[in-house]
C-alpha cells in the first residue's frame, strides 16, 4: 500500500542516542540522546478499538508510526510525541516502499537525557593558500618600493 503524504499528519521529534555512560565500565548513568529532526509521520494506535472502547489502560501505550525513510532514524532512537517519549520496539524499514513503520511503547521513565548537537568545527583555511597569500603580498610590496 502506498502510503500518501496526506497520511503524514502528525510531528514527531526523533532523539538518537549519542553516547551510553551505562555501557562504560565502571560508571553508571543514563545514556544520552541527541535531537536528530522532527519528521512527519502517521500514527495508529495498535491495540485495537475494541480495547480502547472498552478503556483498557494500557491502549494508548503502545503506537506504530509510519514515515518516508531516513538514514538517521534506527532501532536505537526514541521518538517524541504529543510530549511524551516512546521507544521504539520494533522498526521494519522497506525499502522497496520507501518507508519505515515503526511500533513504539511509552517509556515509564520520561526523564530523557538530551544533549545540544555538537556544531561543526569551523573549516580551516589550507596552509598553502596562506603561503601563495603571503608570497603575492610580498611581490606587491616588492613592487612598489
């Protein structure tokens, strides 16, 4: 099934893990997560309509979304949501669609460990361009006196 843009009407914010202070011997902590975009996505909730019908608690726990696909979204992030982080537990990709259809659960703990993106370093100029500046800069000296 194609998935149109029109089914895309939700914003959801995807967090990559950047680091994991938990894995690091000796050390405990949290991991921490970086904010990679807000995507456009699509959002069903899987338990059914009866279990939400009849209130169920756990009915809007668990939701897929669906979305064009993205390099930087993988199994390792969590996603945002009406202010509420998911984490994803299962994530298909298809390729041939060009999509991902991802199910996530609410995590109980909602106190997401979120880092600044790092920003890029500022390019440095190549050394040999400054040679060729300096030489010409000495030729126009030279000239004019």
């Amino acid at each position: 099934m194609a998935y149109t843009t029109g089914m895309m009407n939700k914003r959801v914010t995807v967090a990559k893990r950047k680091s994991d202070a938990a894995a690091t011997f000796g050390k405990a902590g949290q991991p921490t997560y970086e904010i990679v975009g807000t995507y456009w996505m699509g959002e069903t909730f899987t338990k059914g309509v009866k279990a939400m019908h009849e209130g169920a608690l756990d009915a809007y726990d668990t939701v897929m979304f669906r979305c064009r696909y993205s390099a930087a979204i993988d199994r390792w992030c969590l996603l945002q949501y009406h202010g509420k982080w998911y984490q994803i537990t299962s994530f298909n990709e298809d390729y041939q669609e060009n999509q991902i259809q991802i199910t996530a659960t609410e995590m109980a703990n909602q106190a997401v460990n979120i880092v600044e993106p790092t920003p890029e370093p500022e390019p440095t100029p190549n050394e040999g361009e400054n040679i060729v500046a300096d030489e010409q800069l000495t030729k126009q000296v030279n000239e004019q006196s």
